[in-house]
C-alpha cells in the first residue's frame, strides 16, 4: 500500500472513531498537482471539530506522518490539514454545506472505505 492511501486510511478510521459524519474521500491526484486525496468530515460542534481534527493528527503522528501546516484551528468551522499528499478538510455543518468542497471537485474519484482496505 502506498503512503498517500496508508495515510487515508488512518485519518478516515481516526475520523470514524470520534463520530465525523459523511466522510468523504476523493482522489484527485489525475486531476490536480496539490495532493492525491481530500478527505472531508464534518462535526456537529466546536467541540466535535476539535476532537476530529486531534485525533486525525494522533493517529497520522503515531505513523511518522505530521503536518505540512494545519490552518483554522480558531474558528473551529473549516480545519484544513496539509499532509502533502493528503488534505483533510474538517467543516462545522454548516460551513460544510457552504463551501460543499464535494461540487468543486466533483471531477474527482469518490473512493468508497471498502476501496481503501486495498
């Protein structure tokens, strides 16, 4: 398994443990030069965001994976978390159906979990 999937695959397992809803995965590597894979997840508050984007660096950090940068830690309402080849976007709900990242990449190939046990 390649890192870019070994590192989606913990953040979505990271992501389902602490109760993200619909998470999503699109791989856009043949589409665009800046990673491989989105991964979206929201939250249903602050609260929720937080531990979402906490236990997503634990588990990507237990493997030796950090982040390039993490952005919007402060508002708690979209967490962009850059690992290189994977970028994972942490919404508040409603800022999720806002942005709706899933429409602007919709050129993108949704990868389903069963996909990713590869």
């Amino acid at each position: 398994m390649d890192n870019s999937k070994k590192m989606v695959r913990l953040a979505y397992e990271a992501l389902e443990e602490k109760k993200g809803e619909d998470i999503t995965v699109i791989e856009i590597k043949d589409i665009s030069i800046i990673a491989d894979y989105f991964i979206i997840a929201n939250g249903t508050n602050s609260s929720q965001v937080d531990a979402l984007v906490n236990s997503v660096n634990q588990a990507l950090g237990k493997e030796g994976f950090n982040p390039k940068r993490i952005e919007g830690v402060r508002s708690a309402s979209w967490i962009l978390m850059d690992y290189g080849d994977i970028i994972v976007h942490v919404f508040s709900k409603e800022d999720r159906l806002f942005y709706n990242l899933e429409r602007i990449w919709r050129d993108g190939k949704t990868v389903s979990k069963e996909q990713l046990e590869d």
